[in-house]
C-alpha cells in the first residue's frame, strides 16, 4: 500500500492541475494507482469523504475572497496542518503576543472560512507566542500546499483557484504575509543634523517560492523590493512604503 506522504503528494499535484502521466513521472507511482486514486479508490488511514479524496468537492469560488488571502497569507508565513488521525485535522497559526489586533484578524479570518465553528487561541506558556487553530477534515482541501517535511524544503505552488483569489485579493494576502513573517519598522536616517524617521517594510522565508509569491503581488500593486540578503525583501522606497501603509501598517 502506498503511503500518506506519497498520497498527499499526488494530491497537491493535482491540485496544481498537473495530468496523470506527469504526476507519475514525477513520483514514481503508476498512472493506474493515480486514475484510481481519481476514482476515489483508496485504502487506508486518512480516506473519508473528503480529506482523503483526490479532488475535494467544494465550490471554492463560495470563500470570502478577503479572508482567504489573508488566511493563505499566514499560512504560508507561521502555519501549519497536522494531525489527521480519522481525518481530521488542525491547521494553527502561531503568532505574536504582542499584536492582539493580529490575533484577532486571524481568529475572525479563521471563522468567515467555517461560521460555524470557534477559533481557538492559546498562549504558549513562558513564550509571547500564541497558537490560533482550527480542526477540520478539510484543511488539505484548502491548502493543497500541506504535504510533507518543512515548506521551504518542498516546492510550494498555488492552485489554480488560490491564484484566482489571490489576483483579485493581493492586498488581503500581502498584508496576512507581512503579519505573519514581516516587519514594519522606522529606521532613522541621518544627514548631518538632518535626522528623518523613515518606515520600511521587510519580508523574511526560507521558502524562494513564497518570497516569489509575495514578490509578485508587490509587483502587481506597484511596490518596488529589493533584495538585501538571500532570505529578505525589503521595501524602503518611500512611494511603496506608503503604498502598503494604506493596507497594512504597525503591527497592532
Ligand atoms: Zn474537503
């Protein structure tokens, strides 16, 4: 019997839209075990009517598009998915103590995707982070980009839906980015006796396919990057600072 990983790792694939002869090629798994796997022909731990299925049967265009991005926005910053014993799984995002607002927007992102369940939010003792999480059978569903290992050792590529919510949300998704692995802060810059407070952003992930993914939403709202170091985006020009100041702004 094959795996979950192997399982989970044809499902991104084709959540990506990759057809069956690449997916074998690229996994090693028979196109037959694939088509079947499409059929819905699957044994073992993680099957039920939909986490373990191949190809979710949600109507993602039903999302609030708003809460959405902002939700993928941290989730590829600080979240996570584990769990999925009898198919049910937790997807948390760990944030800062120090910016309740920020905990609050994730928690309130969290609910508009299930209203009818609460999220839950949890100090880690003698720590400033605090985990907001969720359970549900479907989290694989909505983020096909779950698999195996850590996120930056894994090629991390939006479904053709996420795309879709994405270009109409860039805003919404760069702002749950910079939330959750960014920065906002005021350096001061000096010039002989001139001294100017100046507000910049910077983005910092291991993963290059999420720095591409923020880097390309930038481009699309006119802010200008650049790139300081191997592992951050910075933006300093003072337009393009502005230009997220409209959206996003100081941590709360
Ligand atoms: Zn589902």
């Amino acid at each position: 019997m094959r795996s979950n990983d192997e399982f989970l790792a044809v499902r991104r694939l084709v959540s990506e839209g990759h057809p069956d002869h690449e997916i074998a090629w690229l996994t090693g798994i028979p196109r037959r075990t694939i088509s079947g796997w499409r059929r819905g022909e699957r044994q073992g731990r993680i099957r039920d009517e939909c986490s373990g299925g191949i190809t979710p049967r949600h109507d993602f265009s039903k999302l609030d598009p708003k809460a959405y991005a902002y939700l993928l926005g941290l989730y590829l910053g600080d979240g996570c998915i584990s769990g999925g014993r009898r198919g049910v799984w937790c997807l948390r995002i760990t944030l800062d103590a120090a910016y309740p607002g920020i905990v609050h927007e994730c928690a309130t992102a969290l609910e508009a995707i299930f209203p009818a369940k609460t999220a839950c939010r949890a100090q880690r003792p003698g720590s400033r982070c605090v985990d907001v999480s969720m359970w549900s059978k479907h989290w694989p569903c909505f983020f096909p980009q779950h698999g195996p290992g850590r996120k930056h050792l894994r090629p991390i590529r939006l479904a053709p839906w996420q795309q879709t919510i994405v270009a109409a949300k860039r805003k919404s998704f760069v702002r749950g980015l910079i939330h959750s692995d960014g920065t906002r802060i005021t350096a001061i810059e000096r010039k002989g006796s001139y001294v100017r407070r100046a507000p910049r952003y910077a983005f910092s992930n291991k993963s290059e396919d999420i720095k591409r993914l923020f880097c390309e939403s930038c481009d699309a709202l006119g802010v200008r990057w650049s790139r300081p170091s191997d592992q951050q985006i910075a933006i300093y020009r003072k337009e393009s600072v502005a230009r997220l100041d409209e959206f996003i702004g100081p941590k709360r």
